[in-house]
C-alpha cells in the first residue's frame, strides 16, 4: 500500500486516501493478432533548460524515446508526433522533425511500428493562403515523414480549414495530397473539441455532411487510404462512418470516451486503435487486446471497463487540455523525474483535478509503484499550498 494522502475533493472538502489497488496484467509476449493498436505518445520537456521554455521549449531526448521504447516493449505501435504530442500547441515542426527523425530510427532499431503526423503548422498563423500553398506544405512534411521511413498520419490542417471556401478545396488539396505520397496512409479526422480551430472541417458544419465529404475522398483514393481515425467521441458516428468504409480500408478509433466497445467490435465490425489515452493506460491496454487476442471478451472488457472512468476524467472538458493528464501519469509511473510541460501546460488542469485523476489511475490498478506515486502527488500538493 501507499502512504496516506490528504486529497481535495471536486466538492471543496478533503479526504485521506491510500493508494494500493495495483494490477498484474498479463503482458503480450507476442504481437497482437486482431488488432492494430498504436499509442499516440507524449514528449518530455528538459526542465533545466535556459532557453525560453515558452517560446523555445527543448525536449528531453533521452526519457522522451525511453518512453517509446516502453511503449513498442508492449507491442503497442506508436503515432508520432501528433496532439498528443502538443502538435500544434507547444511543439513546433522544427520540434516535430527532429522527433521524428529521431523515433523513426529509434524504432527501426527495436523493431517497432512508427506513424507520424503530417500537417502544415510551419505555416505560420494569421494569414491567408492558397490552396496551393497549402499542399506545397502537406508535401514538404509528407516528403519527410517517408524519407524517414515512416508511414504517415495526415493530420487535419488548421490553414485548411482557414481558407478553404467549401467541400470542393478539401477535396482538391486531399486528392493531390493522397496522388504524390508513395505508401497508404491514415487519415486523421480531428474533432473541434480537441482543437477548436478545426471547427467545420471538411466544408461543413453538420457532422454527417462533413462525413460525407470524408468518405466521397477516401472512395476516390482508397488504394492510397490505409485507414482513418476519428476523434469526435461519438461512438454511434464512428460506427456509421465504419459500416460504409471501402473495403479494406481501416477504421482506427480515437474515441478516449467509447473505445472498449469500439475496439471489441460488434456484429458490423470493429475498430482498430490510435488512441492518446493508451499513453497513460499502456499496460491496461496491453494485456486487454491479449486477452481479445485469445478471445477472452470477458477478460478483455474487465480490463479496460476499469480505465474507462479515468480516461473520461482525463479528457474532460476543455479537451484539449488532455495533455496534462496524460504526462501527469508518466510522472506518477516514474517514466520521467519531474511534472513540467513545454509550453507551461501542467498549468492546464487544477489541484482537484490530479488529486481524482490520481484515485482514478489506482482505481484502475495503474500506479505501477503506489509507494512511488504518493510521493509525487505529495510533492504536487505541497507545491499548490496544500500540506
């Protein structure tokens, strides 16, 4: 057990609470089978750096592919450089490159499946472009992400959907895009609640005409369409969008709210996974899709069932500040010696929020060493003024 902490409480009172309730889980000493399961990964910043850690942030190379390598020992595959990774919200494409560079041969070197993210953020804000600028810049990212030997995730671009003036530019920047990549890739459909810039993507507002301006691209270029991801977390709208897929084309939930169900599957299909909460649930995760590996359902959804409180928590309104969370439990695991974030965003959540998020992950039997993690939230307390 854990030592005994003074937590507060979403309802301003405090309450003790002792840490303990760790799981074993049965870990994969084989690739998974049913499922393709990757891990969008965090970054760690260097917290004694000098330059501007705002402006400028530096990352931490050395636990930053430490943690990759934990994922991969895992059998999980890892999504480079994506929201996850403060894409777009601290970690620059000057940052993003050399992640990537650095990823792709990190795991080239044990073996281990790599996506990366393709965008156009060098494009700086607050002006307009082209469409034509536009894919000069999806093609310079992409021309890189293969020079590295990785597959790409084309993430959706905020310039995009800046100027775009309707479904028709959507349609012409993708299917030039998806026409000069060399590989199939996976599309990444981001939901306004993860970044509120994309809102009324693809051309529309209403979700199921956006959906079919998705599906009219990918049934055009589906020979260059390994899958999408969606990130709306609306189980049912997945589930739709995944019944009129092509054939052969992958649907890869990034549903932080549904995805045991999606994943497990139903009578029509299943999900694979691209999920930003398997960082913070790896092990759970792990030993859930061994467990469907060997067609143990029941094991499989006892699992993860128990992560799914936590990941709601973590990706709670305002979503986008999911980050937070997420290296706040690479903090509590020990997979990195401090609680700092480029860009400043530890800020991002309250006191209370930790102090539940906390319960939650060893509710879930995910603080790996309780002794270890009620030390760390100790410090975190005492650092908001609570002793």
């Amino acid at each position: 057990m854990g030592k005994k902490l003074m937590l507060p409480r979403a309802n301003g009172s405090f309450e003790v609470y002792q840490p303990g309730t760790t799981a074993i889980f049965d870990l994969p000493t084989e690739k998974f089978q049913s499922r393709i399961a990757f891990s969008a990964a965090h970054v760690v910043c260097d917290p004694i750096s000098t330059v501007d850690p705002i402006g400028k942030p530096q990352i931490d190379w050395d636990d930053t592919l430490s943690y990759r390598r934990y994922l991969w020992s895992l059998g999980l595959s890892v999504a480079e450089a994506m929201d996850t990774a403060q894409r777009g919200m601290g970690l620059s494409w000057k940052n993003a490159k050399e992640l990537i560079k650095r990823s792709s041969a990190e795991a080239r070197s044990v073996g281990g499946r790599i996506a990366c993210g393709a965008g156009t953020d060098h494009l700086p804000l607050n002006r307009n472009y082209s469409l034509d600028e536009i894919i000069n810049a999806y093609e310079q990212q992409c021309s890189f992400i293969e020079e590295q030997g990785s597959q790409i995730i084309l993430m959706a671009s905020r310039a995009l959907a800046a100027n775009a003036h309707g479904p028709e530019d959507y349609e012409r920047v993708y299917d030039q895009i998806l026409r000069s990549v060399s590989q199939p890739v996976i599309l990444h459909w981001l939901g306004d609640m993860f970044d509120p810039t994309l809102r009324g993507y693809w051309g529309h507002q209403e979700i199921e005409e956006a959906m079919q301006v998705c599906l009219n691209i990918i049934w055009a270029n589906k020979e260059k369409v390994d899958g999408i991801k969606i990130s709306l977390l609306d189980a049912d709208r997945e589930r739709e969008m995944r019944k009129r897929l092509p054939e052969g084309v992958k649907m890869y939930t990034g549903d932080d709210f549904n995805y045991p169900a999606l994943i497990g599957g139903d009578d029509h299909g299943f999900s694979h996974a691209l999920l930003g909460i398997f960082d913070a649930i790896a092990p759970a995760a792990a030993a859930a899709l061994t467990a469907l590996d060997h067609g143990d359902l029941k094991l499989y959804d006892s699992i993860l069932e128990r992560t799914v409180h936590l990941s709601r928590h973590i990706f709670q309104a305002p979503t986008y500040s999911y980050k937070t969370g997420i290296v706040f439990m690479a903090y509590l695991n020990g997979h990195q010696g401090h609680f700092r974030m480029i860009g400043g965003a530890e800020s991002a959540r309250s006191i209370t929020h930790l102090s539940e998020l906390f319960v939650l992950a060893d509710q879930a039997g995910l603080l790996v060493n309780p002794d270890l993690a009620a030390e760390r939230m100790k410090l975190v307390l005492t650092l908001s003024g609570l002793e």
